[in-house]
C-alpha cells in the first residue's frame, strides 16, 4: 500500500492506493470563521467551496498537476455535471472535516 502525507499550514493530505483499481485522497481541514455566519455554523455555499478545493488539491498533490497548468497553460477544465447533497449535521466554527476522494479505475 502507497501512502503520502503532506502538511500545507493546518491542512492535512494522505494519497493511498490499496489496490491497482482505488486510490484515496483525504484531506482534514478546519471549519474558519470564514466559512461561518454569525452563529457560527458553517454556511452551506461554503460546503461547495470545499468541494472545489478538494478536488484542486487532488489534482495538485495526486497527480502534480496544479488547476493553473490545467486550466491557464493546457486549457482544460474538469466540470461538475452533477451535485446531490444531504446535510445530515451542521458544522461549526472550529469542527475539522475529513473530505475523501476515491478515484475508481474501470
């Protein structure tokens, strides 16, 4: 099993690939003030935010392929088609999330 960490300020990536078919990109990041409205939960546009966010950082520390080389010099892009959400909890300031991307090969 393959496994990476890499520390970018509080964030926290791991890479794990577990067979030929599945890799695993997660990352834990904090709920900031930012992304909170004045009661303190996490406001929910800003759970798309961090959608983006993870899947550029995927490209970035899974594949060493920064979303500026992909989108400024190789003009390409990787569209969202479809989002289904669920909120189950809200999130306040000071929770850390755990966001998991599993890229499946088939």
């Amino acid at each position: 099993m393959d496994h990476e960490t890499n520390n970018r300020s509080s964030e926290l990536f791991t890479i794990e690939q577990t067979d030929l078919s599945v890799i695993t990109f997660k990352r834990t990041v904090p709920v900031r003030f930012a992304h909170c409205d004045t009661s303190g939960l996490m406001f929910y546009p800003q759970f798309f935010a961090l959608v983006n966010e993870v899947v550029e950082d995927w490209f970035a520390f899974g594949l060493r392929l920064p979303f500026r080389t992909l989108h400024m010099e190789r003009r390409l892009g990787v569209p969202t088609v479809s989002f289904e959400v669920e909120f189950v909890a809200p999130c306040r300031l000071g929770d850390e999330l755990t966001q998991t991307l599993s890229v499946v090969a088939r």
